[in-house]
C-alpha cells in the first residue's frame, strides 16, 4: 500500500530523515515511534504529498505521490499535530466542507459526516462553534476530519495529545475498528498507546530507522530470552533454588520485596504451571504471576539512546 | 477544477456572512460613503448657485460633478478596504495550520488561490452595490447618464479586482494579518503613486511606461468613459500575474 525508498529530507545542512525505506501492507496498523525531533512528522508530511523530499520515493496505492499527488491526497486521511480545524465553523459544517474538499460525491455526504460524528462521539456538540470546544474535543473533530471520505489511508500524527484518559482509551479503541478496513499510520512518542493499537512498530530516531518489526519480535530480538514475573510473599533461598530447578528455567533475579523475574527459553505455560506448583508447594505465599512481556519502554530508551 | 474552486469560495462567504468582521467593514463603509456623497452633492449644489463664467462650458455636470467625484472617493476607500478583507485569506489560514488541511486535500494549489479570489470579489461586489445605491438615488430627482456610469463601475470593479489579487499575494506572503494588510495598502498605494514619475521625467519612453502602469490613469479612462482595450487588458493581466505569484508562494509551502 505503501511503499518508502530511499527517503531524505533535508532543511538546510540539517537532515531531518536520512534514507528511509519501508514497505507497509494493506490493513496494517503501524506504530510510527520515535523520540521528539525524530523525523515522524516530517516523513508523514512526505508521505501525504504536503511536501517533497530532497530525494527518494514515495509510492501510495500504486501512485507515485509527486507526479500523482491528486491521486494520492483523495486516498489519505491526513491529522497533523495541530488539528486543522476553522474555529468560526460549526462541527458539521466543518466536516462536510472537508469531505467536498476530499471530493466525496454530494449524494453521500450527509451520510459520510453522519458516521464521522457516531464514530468521533461528537454528536452532542455538531451544532457548536469549533473554537468554543475544549482541546479534546477539537483534537477529536482533527480525527473526525481525517476519517470522514472514509479513506484508504489514515495517518495520525499524534493522535490522542490532549485528550483525558477516558477519551484517549477510546480513540484506541476507534484506532483499532478503523484497522481492519483502513491502513493506518500512527506516530506517537506514547508508548502504552503503540502497545494498545499497533501491529507493528517503526522506531526512529535522528532521522534514520532503528528498529521495525511485531512488538514480540521486538521484545525477543531485544531480550533473546522471556521473562515471567512472580511475586510472592515470602522469598527463601530454598525457593530460588526450586525454581531454578525447573525445567526450561534460565535465571532467576530478585528484585526485592517479593518479586522475582524468571527468564525462561519460551514463553511456555508448562513452565508457568510447574512454577506455580513449586511457589504453592514450599509456601512461599503466591501473589502474582504473569508474562512479563512488551515493556516497549526499556526497548524505545535502548534503541534510541544507542544510535 | 472549477467546482473544487467553488467549494472554497463558498466556504469562504458563508464563513464571512456569519461572522462580525464583514459586517463592521459593510457598515463602516456605508458611513463613509454616506457622508461623502452628502457632502459631493452639496457641493455640487453651491457650484450650481454660483453665476456661472461666461466661456467656461462646465455648469452643472451631473457626471463629472457628482459620479466621477464619487468613483474616485469609492476608489480611495478601496484601496484601504480591501486589504482588510483579503489580509486573512492565507495569513489566518497558516497562523491556524488550516492550511495543512488545503494543501493535504486532493485540490491544487491554483484551484486554493481561484476560491480566495473569488470569495473576495464577491465581498467587494456586495460593498460596490451599496455604493452604488446613492447614484441611484440621485437618479430619481436628475437624469443620469447611464453609460457613463456603468462604465466608471466596471472600471471600479476591474480595479478593485487588482487590489484583491495583490492582498491575497500579500497575505501569502505573511502570517500576520497585520503585516499582510500593512503590504497590501503599500501596493495598492504604489500602484497610483506611480503616476507621478511621468510628471517628474524627462524620458518619454519612461512616461509612456509609467502612464500605462498607473491605475489611476486607467480608471480616470472608464470615468470618461474612453475606455480601451489595453487599460482593460492591463487591468486583466495585473490581476493575473499577482495570482500567478500567489499560487507560486503556496506552492513553494512543499519545498521549504
């Protein structure tokens, strides 16, 4: 669907993104990840035909976006980091002349607006002045604007910025109904929100890509083993060594108060069983057991300090 | 393309209707108007009480004593007006980043500057109605001459169109509406300054240029009524090129 190579854009003597190239599928949800200042606005601009690279290729649906930008605009739905909205406009009036401006059919317009409004939950305040809104809400009309001609393409630069954690959970929850049937584009430097929404993660950092791949693979090429949290109440050298024992078992730590991390080869739940067994079996007091998976965050500050 | 063009301009005048802005610069200028076509018909009437000099043919002209005093005082009061109402076009748009929202959607930046034009020259359409309501007026009481004065308003009309083409160039080239009205008088006031070179240079070659540049001397033709085809084309082709460069300045957003 779309198709990076070879990306660079300079300003002056500063290279915001050096060489980029990355392939994304269709019905993909893509995590765009990087520290501020990494490149992920500049690179989606690109994408969205808002401006030229200094060199390299964008191809969208089939459409190279410099000579076919027209082609490529009708199918991206674009939410910069400012919500582009007019604040001496009502929220419907907003979103019918985005979609005319997005040249979907008359006919079809009241209807497409309809389901941008049930989608974005702004159906209470459609008949408000934009600029009287609060800053969730207007960042929800930017999301709004960018789904209403239904496009093939959502790009979301940061999309759930000033939003109240009811709000942001969910847009999450509307970024994750929107993937089956639109391919999206997601930047952000929030990390839960990658781990909520994203399928697969694009790092970046100082313009160049780190790291690309699933959240598991991540967290495996990052680790080269798994981990399992296990807390218990009372922790004796007795237990460590039982556990230790256990088969698939490759280290123990302790990392005080009661909680332990136990890497193993897989994350097999045979293992968890027998570690289970062992904790009730010597009385250690079982709390908690869980995968210790997707801690993005230590990957994100590894990745992005290293380069 | 045209119709992409037309969605803008709608936009634009109903966002114009419903907000104040329009409506205190409507209202400012009927006050003005109002008062100076008072006093030029009062004018006019202490011309007409004055004996008249024997060999002098002028008497009382309601054309060139009433409407043409008009016109250019409407011209004057362009010249600052439609700035105002053009300086938001773009510098608003790019202060709010609406911008990024024109220059994402299927449109070309062409089919962007044609909407603002046309917007505009509707808002400028609806102050010259007004305006022309007072010699309409008079036409009740005196007779008018008609062709006179519906050539003196295309005149007015062609080159208030000028003055909106040169503030959209102004307010693309600024993202404050300050600035981008503050460019756009210092145009518009250039454009009829120039007239003066003739006067001071020695080169005919340079008072036949700059003759043909002035604004001024092009409208005084549509108010005589000897009107020609190369004001018109002049008038046209100035409209053109500072579109030209508008769309240029939008365009080079990409590349920056």
């Amino acid at each position: 669907m779309i198709e990076i190579k070879n990306l660079t854009k300079s300003y002056g003597s500063i290279k915001a993104i050096e060489n980029l190239n990355f392939k994304i599928n269709k019905g993909e949800v893509v995590g765009f990840l990087g520290p501020n200042g990494a490149g992920k606005s500049t690179t989606m601009k690109i994408i969205t035909g808002y401006m030229a690279p200094t060199n390299g290729m964008v191809n969208v649906a089939g459409y190279d976006v410099f000579e076919n930008p027209i082609e490529v605009k009708k199918r991206i739905g674009y939410l910069p980091e400012v919500p582009p909205v007019y604040l001496d406009m009502q929220v419907d009036d907003y979103l019918s002349y985005v979609a005319q401006l997005k040249q979907v059919p008359k006919g079809e317009l009241s209807k497409k607006v309809q389901r941008a409004i049930e989608k974005t939950y702004l159906g209470d305040v459609r008949k408000r002045l934009i600029g009287n809104l609060s800053k969730g809400f207007k960042q929800r009309v930017g999301i709004a604007e960018a789904i209403v001609s239904e496009p093939e393409i959502l790009i979301l630069d940061e999309p759930t910025v000033g939003l109240d954690p009811k709000q942001v959970a969910e847009i999450r929850t509307l970024i994750q109904t929107l993937s089956g049937e639109h391919t999206v584009i997601l930047s952000t430097h929030i990390l839960p929100e990658v781990q909520a929404t994203c399928k697969r993660i694009i790092i970046i950092n100082k313009g160049k890509i780190v790291a690309e791949d699933t959240l598991e693979g991540l967290n495996r090429k990052m680790r080269g083993s798994h981990q399992i949290l296990l807390k218990v109440k009372n922790v004796s050298d007795l237990l460590k060594v039982q556990l230790k024992a256990v088969n698939g078992v490759l280290e123990i730590q302790d990392r005080g108060s009661g909680n332990l991390v136990i890497d193993t080869m897989e994350p097999d739940d045979i293992i968890m069983e027998r570690i289970a067994q062992v904790s009730i079996q010597f009385h250690a007091g079982l709390m908690e057991l869980r995968h210790l998976e997707g801690n993005l965050e230590e990957i994100f500050i590894k990745l992005t300090s290293n380069v | 393309m045209l119709n992409t063009s037309m969605i803008i301009a709608k936009k634009e005048i109903r966002t114009n209707l419903k907000g104040p802005g329009f409506y205190i610069i409507l209202f400012l200028f009927t006050l003005l108007i109002s008062f100076v076509s008072y006093q030029t018909v009062m004018m006019l009437k202490i011309k007409s009480q004055m004996p008249s000099v024997p060999g002098a043919d002028d008497g009382v002209n309601l054309h060139s004593g009433f409407v043409a005093q008009l016109v250019y005082l409407i011209h004057f009061m362009l010249l600052l007006f439609v700035p105002a109402m053009t300086s938001f076009s773009f510098a608003e748009e790019r202060k709010t980043r609406t911008m990024d929202l024109l220059l994402t959607s299927p449109i070309t930046s062409f089919d962007i500057v044609i909407g603002k034009l046309n917007a505009s020259l509707f808002l400028v359409l609806s102050l010259l109605g007004i305006s022309f309501l007072y010699p309409l007026s008079l036409s009740i009481s005196a007779s008018l001459d008609w062709s006179l004065l519906i050539s003196s308003y295309v005149g007015l009309f062609l080159v208030a169109a000028v003055y909106v083409a040169i503030g959209l160039f102004s307010s693309a080239i600024s993202t404050s509406v300050i600035v981008s009205y503050v460019i756009a008088v210092v145009l518009n006031l250039f454009c009829i300054f120039v007239v003066w070179t003739s006067q001071t240079s020695e080169n005919p070659l340079v008072r036949d240029i700059v003759n043909h540049i002035s604004i001024s001397k092009h409208l005084t033709d549509f108010i005589q009524g000897a009107v020609q085809v190369s004001g018109i084309v002049f008038l046209l082709s100035m409209i053109v090129f500072f579109v030209f460069l508008t769309q240029r300045v939008i365009e080079s957003a990409r590349w920056k």
